[in-house]
C-alpha cells in the first residue's frame, strides 16, 4: 500500500490515541479501520516513523502496559489466560520487530 500523507496522518493519529491510554478496538472504532488488528499495525507504522527517542519512550509505555495485562492474565481461567497470553505475546513482537 502507497503511503499516502493521509494514510501516514491516520497512523500517527493511532499511536497518539494509543498513547493517551486507548485501546486498539476503539482506536479502530475512532479511526473506522476493520479490526483492533488493524489498529495496532497503524500504531506500528508510525512508531517506526518517530524519532529514536520517541520510539523509545513509546515502546517502554507500551511494555509496560503489556506487563500489567499479563499480570491481569492470572485473575482469568486458563482458557482465557491462554488466549490472553498468545495475544499478549503477540502485540509484544510486533512492537519490538524492526
């Protein structure tokens, strides 16, 4: 896909929005994109557009929070702490690929 400065706006918007605390579903919602999945690939396109030090404070906001959901992951049964933890795991590889 072109990147477009429309498209490279609605990214950056989606990492703002992210960094204010939202969730991927209603970034997704806000910004009409398909899926939460959708969301959080804009999210990483623009984090991989930022400077290195934005990025970096991005990425250590965003384990962070990736942390307490795992932590949160152990008040859930197992089938949902499974699912929890793939998708968990999952959100973390994206946000450190290169």
């Amino acid at each position: 896909m072109a990147k477009t400065a429309a498209s490279v706006e609605r990214d950056r918007r989606a990492l703002d929005l992210r960094v204010e605390g939202r969730s991927f579903s209603s970034i997704a919602k806000e910004l009409e994109f398909p899926r939460a999945v959708d969301a959080n690939a804009a999210f990483n396109r623009a984090l991989r557009r930022c400077t290195d030090e934005e990025r970096k404070a991005v990425v250590e906001r965003e384990l962070k929070r990736l942390d307490a959901l795992a932590k949160a992951t152990d008040a859930v049964d197992d089938e949902k702490a499974t699912q929890r933890a793939r998708a968990i795991k999952g959100l973390r590889a994206r946000l450190l690929a290169d």
